[in-house]
C-alpha cells in the first residue's frame, strides 16, 4: 500500500493545504468561494484581453464529476466568437511578433512566476473539473508551469544559420522567424499542461494564439489566460474560446489568417483538423490517441516493474495519453507479476480527489464510463480473467473500480482500443522477438515502457519500438526538457524542449547577392 501511494503520489501534500483540502472535501463550496476571491474563477472567454459572453448569451454549465455539481456556468461560444479572436490575434501579430526575444521572454518568466505562486488555487480548480487527485493536480501545475519557464528561456535562443556561399560576392543566411496566428484545441485530461506545451513556445516564438480548451474543462484555461494578462502578455496575444468545437475548429481551419493548428485529442478529431487544414494549407501539429504497450521481462525486477506499471498505467484514472493500455508479461514471471501488480492495485483508494487519501478519481463522464464498461464486459465474455475490479465503483457516478484482467488476448476489443480509463490487461508472451511483433502490431506509437535488468535488451528494444517516448524501467517519463510526440497515427511533431518551438517557426532564407556592386 505505502509503495502505491508513493509510486502515484509521491510526497504528501503541504501541510496548511491538507487542512484546507479536509474542509472543502466535506463543503465543496469552500473551494468555490476560495477560487471566487483569489480572482481565478473567470467564468467568460477572452478575446484581444477583455472577458466576453457568448454572443448570444447561451452558456453551458461546467461539472464537477466526483459530485455533479455545477462550479460555473460559463459562455457557449462559436463562429463569430472565434472569428473575432482569430482577428484579435492577427493584429496582436504584428506587435508581439516585433518585441524583442529578451522582452518576449521577461513576461513569459513572470507568467511563470505567477502560475507557481497561485499553483494551490490552480491545482484545486483541476481537481474541480477534471477530477484528478490533488497530489495530481499540484503535479500538473508544476509540469504545466515548466513548459512557460522552458520556452522562456528557448525564446533568447532562437538562432538563424550563415551559408558558406558558392559564389564569392554573395552571402547565405537562414532566420527564424514566428508562424504568425496559431490555433490551439486541447482536450479535458490535462486541462492546464496541454495549453502550455502550446501556448509557451508559440508565444516564445513571436507567435500570438487562439485556444480552444475542451467544454468540460475551461476554467483552468482562463485561470491560467487571467495570470498571462497580469503578467504582462500582450491583450490579443492570448485569446479563449469554448463552447461548439466543430464550429470554432472550422472557423480556425478556413481563416487563411491562422497559420498553424496545434491539437491534442483524439485520432478520429485529429485526422478531421488535417483533412481540413489542407485547403489553406497550414502547418499542423497533431498530438493524438496512443496504444502503449508495456513490457514486462523474466528478468525485470519485479518491484520496480510493479511500480513503474502501476504509475504508468493508473495515472489520472487511465486518462492520458501514455497509459500503458497493454500489458505484456513474459511467462516466467507472469504469474508473480500478475498477483503483486493485483494487490497493488486492489489498494488503490477510489473517492473525490479533494480527499487527501484518494490516488484513483472519477472519469470525467458517463460516456467515458461507458465505453470502459463495455470493453470489460467483452473482454470477460471473451474468457478474460478479472483479478481485481471489474465493475463501478460503489459511490457511484462515474468512480469505477481500479481493474485488472488476465489472460487477455487479440480477439479482445480491449487489446486493440485505448481503453482511457482504470483497466489494466495482462498479455502472456514468450520471446523477445513476440512482445516486440506485439507492441508494434497497432497503428498508434505514442509512448511505450519496458522493464528488464539487462543492458543490452533495453537498447535493441528501445531500438526496435515504434514509439515516439520509450520507458526504460519508469513509468512516468513525460519532462519539459524531453520531446514528447508519437510515430503512426499518434500524430505529427514534437512539444516540449529545443525541437518543440521548432513547430512555430518558420525557415526563411535570404540571398545577399552582388556585395562588389552595390
Ligand atoms: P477529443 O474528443 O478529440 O477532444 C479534444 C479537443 O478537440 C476538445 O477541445 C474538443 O472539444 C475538440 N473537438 C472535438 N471535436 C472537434 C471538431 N470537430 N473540431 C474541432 N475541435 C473539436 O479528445 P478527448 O476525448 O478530449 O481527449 C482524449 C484523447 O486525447 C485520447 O485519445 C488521448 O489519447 C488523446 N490525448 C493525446 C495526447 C498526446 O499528447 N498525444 C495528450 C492527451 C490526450 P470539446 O471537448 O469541447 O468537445
């Protein structure tokens, strides 16, 4: 149990916050009323730096999945809302694009700054309305935060290239220069982290942006979008919009004003925005689905398997991209594996993420539920063994029971789709060469992870993965300073560290010519 805790949590929270996490577990309005006065719970879209209704004032309410309670109702925007953040972005171009890298930077840093003075306030609004523990959250400001420190940084090292010419009175030089308007759709799981792997280098870049958080998860956008604003970020350099998705992409994919899209989501979502960013041809980035396979060798050490399994596999309920959805176990050691990886998981304690105690939240709604509900009940009718779980959660909602099936194999819809929810599945394999065809046999290539003790295995596999992130015995991988991105089908591009900003820039090359002439 202690080994769960840590492998999930880490540390325990800071002590006043743990006080503080008692009371509004027991009186979620608490919480509420501590986000009202500390002035992050904006409630409407930003567009050019003034907070906006829809339109046509319909609004949609914004749940909390461990209680159902309505946090905010906020704006339901579309078309013409995000026609005019688009322009309000344009415009914003041509100053921000202009400051210098040392000024870009500066307020960058204090966006930074900002985001960990205020990380209790913005972890508990994750909690919120994403559902994840707070332990989580706090973990995701951090990470989330890292991102607009790094780019920060990366905006003053932004280097072009001098040519050697091939004709000696001439002189050869690259520049970087910003994309211009970029149009960012993000999803619920990382509700702050997957706006500022965008946000950061686009704006490090000289870029200015349009961001489309996912409806179920808006407010810790504009929590984030309201510390930009005072620290500095250009009004119109950051806009928000929420509300109909496939209004607000189309109207991002036809404007010839926005000259990148940036997503991460889902595959089926992801293919649509690159189908239609072809007729105005826009550089994309896409970050989507993954099928993690996981690795488990006869000569892995077991506890660190079970540990490094565990984190990656039960993280956020299930809920990220990088899961290991596919557990594969070699013979010799399945049988140990299986029963430590089971209790481990059995102890798992399921509830509201305010409590302090609680490693595993709710889903973040009942089609989500669903869908895990129904691959466990084929996979079961398939002949799979449920050796933990296997059914929601007593407390209802949407809580389901930290799951573990056995003897899972392909004729199972689980072993092919991303189960996005806290099911883990064992595969039995007997070679090396068998758990690689295996991994590699899906059209995703996202993250991967293996667990041995040998050298020389960890390179030939690492090698021979087809996977954008490979984990050498540990389970949670993803860094700032590291390229995140997938092979296949997981998406195109990379976030994070030195090749991340590379995605808003573009390469332009200029010919001095006639030096002895003019
Ligand atoms: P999703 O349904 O694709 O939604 C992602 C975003 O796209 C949301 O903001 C959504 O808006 C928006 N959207 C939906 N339909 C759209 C359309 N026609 N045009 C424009 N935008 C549209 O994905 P999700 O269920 O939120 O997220 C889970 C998926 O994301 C999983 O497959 C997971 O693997 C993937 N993911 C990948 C990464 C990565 O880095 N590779 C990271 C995290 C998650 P609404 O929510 O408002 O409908």
């Amino acid at each position: 149990m202690a080994m769960c805790r840590a492998g999930l949590l880490g540390s325990r929270l800071p002590h006043p916050f743990r006080i503080l996490c008692r009371q509004m577990s027991t009186e979620p309005r608490v919480a509420v009323d501590r986000l009202r006065q500390s002035g992050l719970l904006r409630t409407q879209g930003l567009i050019g730096g003034k907070w906006i209704d829809a339109y046509d004032g319909k609004t949609i309410p914004v749940h909390n999945p461990a209680t159902g309670d309505v946090i905010a109702n906020v704006p339901f925007m579309g078309r013409n809302e995000a026609i005019n953040a688009i322009s309000s972005a344009h415009e914003t171009f041509t100053s921000w694009s202009k400051l210098t890298a040392n000024e870009r930077s500066k307020r960058l840093r204090k966006w930074y700054d900002l985001i960990i003075s205020h990380k209790e306030d913005l972890a508990l609004l994750i909690t919120l309305e994403q559902g994840k523990p707070l332990k989580e959250s706090l973990g995701e400001v951090n990470y989330g935060a890292s991102f607009i420190e790094f780019f920060a940084e990366e905006a003053k090292r932004i280097y072009g290239d001098i040519i050697p010419p091939t004709i000696d009175d001439r002189r050869l030089l690259v520049l970087k220069q910003p994309v211009g308007v970029v149009g960012a759709i993000t999803p619920w799981n990382f509700p702050l982290a997957m706006i500022t792997r965008k946000v950061g280098p686009a704006l490090a870049s000289g870029c200015t942006a349009v961001v489309k958080p996912s409806e179920y998860t808006p407010l810790t956008a504009l929590a984030a979008a309201e510390l930009a604003l005072q620290a500095g970020i250009s009004p119109g350099a950051l806009n928000i919009v929420f509300g109909n998705a496939p209004d607000i992409g189309d109207s991002l994919l036809e404007s010839t004003k926005v000259r990148k899209i940036t997503f991460t989501g889902s595959t089926a979502v992801g293919k649509k925005l690159m189908a239609g960013s072809a007729s105005t041809v826009k550089k994309i980035s896409l970050e989507l689905g993954g099928n993690a396979p996981c690795i488990v060798f006869d000569d892995a050490d077991l506890d660190v398997a079970v540990k490094g399994t565990l984190a990656a596999k039960f993280r956020n309920s299930g809920q990220t991209c990088v899961c290991a959805n596919r557990i594969l176990v070699q013979e010799g050691i399945y049988d140990k594996f299986a029963s430590a990886f089971a209790k481990a998981v059995q102890a798992l304690e399921v509830g509201n993420g305010l409590i302090e105690t609680t490693v595993q939240g709710p889903l973040i709604n009942e089609a989500a539920l669903e869908k895990v509900e129904s691959l466990v009940k084929d996979a079961t009718g398939k002949g799979a063994d449920v050796l933990v779980g296997g059914r929601r959660h007593s407390l209802g909602r949407t809580f389901y029971e930290p799951t573990v099936l056995g003897n899972v194999n392909n004729e199972m819809l689980i072993s092919s789709q991303e189960v996005f929810g806290p099911v883990a599945r064992l595969l039995r394999f007997k070679t090396e060469e068998e758990a690689i065809q295996i991994a590699n046999d899906t059209n995703a290539g996202l993250a991967a992870y293996i667990f041995t003790r040998s050298m020389p295995r960890s390179w030939r596999v690492s090698e021979a993965l087809e996977y954008g992130l490979v984990g050498v015995n540990e389970g949670l991988i993803s860094t700032e300073v590291a390229p995140f991105g997938g092979f296949k089908q997981s998406g195109l591009g990379r976030e994070g560290s030195k090749y991340g900003i590379d995605e808003y820039l573009e390469i332009k090359y200029v010919c001095l010519g006639n030096l002895k002439e003019v």
